[in-house]
C-alpha cells in the first residue's frame, strides 16, 4: 500500500481551506498518529515565526535606534561618546533602509522577485469530479500537481488536452507545472496560448506566469512590457507589477 503524503493536507488544515469532509477525515488521522499530530503542530508554529519575524527584526532595530538616540541625549557633553553613538544609530538605519528597500521592490532581480512574488498557482478547490476519461485524467493530474509532483501533472495534463485542446484551465495548469520543473519554453508556449485564446478566465495568471518566464530566461525587456500591461489592464496581479518593475534596472 503506498504511503500517504500528508504535506499538502497539513497545509490546508493548518491554513482552514479543508472542506468540513475533508477536515473530519484529517482529524481522524491525527488521533491515530502521532508523527502527524507533531508534524502539523511544528508546521504551524514555523509558520508563525516566518510570518512575524520580519515584523520582530523591524521593531528590535527601531528599539535600538531609540536607545541609542537617548543615549546621545543623556551623554552629550561627553563628545567620543556621542560620536560612537550617532555612528551607530547611522549603521543600524542604514540597515534599517535596507531592510525596507528589499521588500518595497527597489533594486530588484530575478531572483528576489522570485523569492518574494512568485507563488505557484492554486487551482480552484470545486473542481469538475471525475467520471471517466479525460476527466478522470484531470482529477490525477490534479493530485500530482497538489502534491508538488509537477513532472506527473504536467505528463496528465498534456493527456487531457489530447482530448480537449481548448481547455484553457488546463493549458495554465501545464503551464506553471513546466514552470515549477524550469522547463520555461514549454511553460511560454501555454501561457502564450492561454492568452492569446481572449476568450477564459484565465489571462490574468497567464500573463504573469509568462512575465516570471521572461525573467527567469534573461528576458528583461520583454518582462517590463508584460508587467506594463498587466497595470495598464488592472488586473490582479496589478500592485505586485508596479513593485517589480520600478525595481528593474
């Protein structure tokens, strides 16, 4: 019997996106498992401390900031001293900038866009059942594509679309699948199409997977005009756009 990965299901129960089946099927198995039980409980708590460390490191620096500057205060007729100390306020505000230019999208590459943008696609959680055919296809390509097994998905995704070539849902999905395996021309061709379809739900993503495409392959120029286009049409990846590209050199 093949062991269950119990990644992608800890993530959606930590995060309450499970179906109220789904979540009572889950709380079973935690009662039988310990391993689980502490698997989700450490899960949870990283998840807390990678959310709020940010905000701890910020105010720590502004802490000392403040201690330094009534250091300088209290201090000032003894000249070195206060010297040190403004040197150091400087220093820690220099940090400080630094700190806060990274995650305002100044002086931007691919790689901190990528680390601080880039999310792969979640697809909707009413997806059609599967019945027969390339349904059912769609429905494994899916459980592939949720656990993180991207190669499989985009193998049974290239099965649908045999079937059912204008499926756009299903295009973008074979689409970030060989962007998640770095295989870019593959993931630009699907997005491209998907786009170039005008008729779906899905441009909006299709356009800033391809941007990310663009990046990734040394293809600055062609981001930039992407990312124009996404602000110019107001879509949802809107704010993040106008963050990238005042940061591009």
């Amino acid at each position: 019997m093949k062991t269950i990965d119990f990644s992608y299901f800890i993530e959606r129960y930590n995060a309450g996106e499970m179906s109220e089946a789904e979540r009572q099927w889950f709380q079973k198995e935690l009662e039988g498992n310990e391993k689980l039980r502490n698997e989700v409980s450490l899960r949870k708590r990283t998840d807390e401390i990678l959310k709020n460390q940010n905000v701890i490191s910020l105010r720590n620096k502004l802490s000392r900031i403040e201690n330094q500057r009534k250091e300088v205060t209290q201090s000032s007729k003894d000249s070195k001293k206060t010297t040190y100390i403004r040197y150091a306020a400087v220093f820690a505000g220099l940090i400080l900038i630094g700190s806060i230019t990274l995650f305002s999208g100044k002086n931007l590459n691919s790689e901190k866009i990528m680390k601080h943008y880039y999310k792969v696609y979640e697809p909707p959680t009413n997806q059609r059942s599967a019945q027969s055919g390339a349904d059912a296809d769609f429905t494994l390509a899916l459980e592939f594509y949720n656990t993180h097994d991207y190669e499989n998905a985009a193998i049974l995704f290239n099965k649908v679309l045999d079937n059912k070539p204008n499926d756009m849902q299903t295009v973008l999905l074979k689409g970030v699948a060989n962007f998640e395996e770095k295989k870019y021309p593959e993931a630009k061709q699907s997005f491209g199409k998907v786009i170039d379809d005008k008729n779906n739900l899905y441009i909006d993503q299709a356009q800033w997977y391809l941007a990310l495409c663009y990046l990734n392959t040394n293809e600055t120029e062609k981001a930039k005009q992407l990312f124009k286009i996404i602000i110019k049409e107001d879509g949802i990846y809107k704010n993040d756009a106008k963050k990238i590209i005042s940061g591009l050199k």
